[in-house]
C-alpha cells in the first residue's frame, strides 16, 4: 500500500475524478433535457434499472456477513417482504421492517 | 422532514428550504446509509487506512460501492491507473442518475457551476431520496432543499467514520447480515412506493431480474449492461404501450 501523501493523490484521482467525471457530464447531459420529454423517459428508466441491478446484487451476491445466510432465506426474505407491502398499501416502513424481521427468524434458525 | 410546512411555500426563504432539507437526515434511508458507513470505517482500519484517508475518501468519493473497489485496489497494490479504471468503470451509472433528476432540480435561472457542485453529493441513497421528495418542494426552492439534504448527509457520513473509526470492528453476526439486508430492502420499498411512472415500474423490474443474471455472465459490466439493456427495453415497451393507449383514444 502506499505511504503518506501519495494515499491521497491516489484518492483524488482514482477516487474523486474517477466518480466526480460522471456526475459533471450528467449534468451537462440533464442541462438539455426537458421535464417530460422522450429522452428523459429513457434516462429515467435506465438510471432506474442501473440501481435495481445494484440493489439485487446486494442480495444475490452479498458481501460480508449476510454471505452466511443461505440464498433461500435472503430471497425468501426479500421476496415475501415486498409481497406484503405490496398488499399493505405500500408503506416503505413495512417493505423495510417485514423482510429484515423474516431474515433474523431465519438466521436464528438456521444458526449462523 | 416533510416539505409542506406550516407557512405558505411562496414566503418562505430559500435557506429555510436548506434547513427543511438538512432535516432529512433523521429519515431512514440517512440512518441506514450511517450504519453502513460504520462498516466501511471498520473496512477502512482493516485494510490499513488512516483515519484521515478514511474521511478524506468518504468526502471526495461519495459512492460507498466505489469507495469499496477503490480500497480493493489499494489493497491489491494496484498501480493509480488500474485503480483508476476499476473505480470509474462501477461509477458510469451516476451519469444517467444524475442527469435524471436535473431536470427536476434545475430552473432556467440555477448557475451550471451550481450544479455541477452539488452533483458531488448525488449517490444512491441521495438520488432516491430526490426523486422522492423534490417534487413536494416548489421547483425555485428545490436546488436549496437537495444542497441542504445532500450536504448534510455526505458530512455526517464523514464525520461518522472519523469518530466510529477504531471503535467498532465487528458487529454480532445477526446485527451484520440485517444492517447489510437494511440497504437493499429499504430501495425496493422506496424505489417502488415513489415510481410514478409505468415506465419507471418496468425498469425496476428489468434491473432487478438482469442485474443477478448478468452478474453471472459478465461479472465486470453487469450493472451497465442491465441497466442500458434493461432501461431501453422498458423505455422501448412503455413507448408502444403510451402509443398504443393514445391510438385507442383517438379512435
């Protein structure tokens, strides 16, 4: 790893521009789009996709502890939960509350 | 944390927009987002960062996943260039996020250095909390509420890891896979709950399906390939279904 001062070159070029360069040409790119027109419907549903992908990979492919529990239970857990708040009137409370209490009754069960 | 306050949004100032905006950060999804800067402060001491590299990465990056793959590489002794390309491939997706809601922060009048500033504060957890609230803020006081929200958060988050850094290294294991579970759960119910739009439900759904299964097919480009991939096929369907609906009017 490297010493000193040079972590934080390492951090403002590898870290800083290497992210910051997308958000600066998104927002030339949303300076000309209009609220409402065609190319921000497409805009909108990829960036919408992108994030899902991010978000079910979380679950699928987990890092750190929930790599423990088995892929059932995190489906399960996950895929129960949104059920139910779909049928609850869609509170994000429940949506979050509902699949994290099935994930530790499962984890308690299963032992980990 | 609500928008609608008790005066009339037209008296009231854009710096009090700013408070009502820093005021997110008692919401859930800037609670969550604590606990998981927790963990990468805990990340941060494993992998033999400094305290003061750990803060000055969580304020310059801003993107917990890339923050992650940065120390990876740092970790892996890759060279500046090759960490460079690793970081700033997984980051392509903020373009479209950013450029998405743009159109709903900006009026004709918002300086571009003004944006191009505040974009620095637009990650997942800033992004949906914008596509969820900045459309019960007047649209003049909208850049003033996101810079209060976004501000805050990224601060918080950085003074998070300076104070937890060294202190919690491990949570029990039940506490650690639910924090990691509380993430993804909190942006399906809440991605879900603010989607306005058929085309916006659609892609949801492409993400999530294409975001697993290309993880297995091609584990570098996965992300961008479900999200163009998956975005265009729900613009593309939702287009023929608007078209159609519209024809059926006419008639």
């Amino acid at each position: 790893m490297p010493q000193d001062y040079s972590t934080y070159i390492l951090i403002a070029v590898a870290g800083f521009l290497a992210t910051d360069l997308w958000r600066w040409l998104g927002v030339v790119a949303g300076h000309r789009l209009n609220e409402e027109s065609e190319a921000l419907h497409w805009v909108r549903a990829v960036a919408t996709a992108l994030v899902m992908a991010v978000t079910a990979k979380l679950i699928v492919f987990p890092t750190g502890t929930l790599a423990h529990a088995p892929l059932w239970l995190r489906l399960g857990a996950a895929g129960i939960g949104f059920a139910i708040f779909l049928m609850t009137g869609k509170k994000v409370a429940v949506g979050v509350l509902v699949p994290i209490a099935i994930l530790i009754a499962g984890l308690l069960v299963v032992g980990i | 944390m609500t928008p609608e306050s008790q005066e009339p949004s037209e008296t009231r100032s854009a710096l009090s927009w700013f408070f009502t905006g820093m005021r997110g950060i008692t919401s859930l999804p800037a609670l969550i987002l604590m606990t998981s800067y927790v963990g990468f402060a805990a990340f941060a001491l494993e992998a033999g960062l400094t305290r003061g590299e750990a803060v000055a990465m969580t304020l310059g990056v801003w993107a917990l996943p890339a923050q992650m793959i940065l120390v990876g590489t740092m970790l892996a002794n890759a060279n500046i260039a090759a960490s460079f390309l690793a970081v700033t491939l997984s980051s392509i997706r903020m373009m479209p996020m950013v450029a998405s809601i743009m159109p709903e922060m900006r009026t004709k009048k918002t300086p571009l250095a003004l944006l191009l500033f505040l974009s620095h504060f637009i990650a997942i957890t800033s992004w949906v909390f914008a596509s969820t609230h900045l459309r019960k803020v007047p649209k003049e006081h909208r850049v003033a509420y996101f810079a209060g929200f976004g501000i805050t958060l990224t601060c918080t988050n950085a003074l998070i890891v300076g104070v937890s850094y060294g202190i919690v290294s491990q949570f029990p294991p039940v506490v650690a896979g639910a924090l990691f579970m509380l993430t993804p759960v909190y942006f399906i119910s809440s991605i879900w709950a603010s989607a306005r739009q058929p085309v916006v439900r659609l892609a949801f759904v492409f993400g999530i399906v294409l975001g697993p299964l290309l993880a297995l097919v091609s584990p570098q480009f996965d992300v961008l390939y479900a999200g163009i991939g998956g975005g265009t096929a729900a613009y593309l369907i939702d287009r023929y279904r608007r078209k159609r609906h519209r024809a059926t009017e006419a008639a």
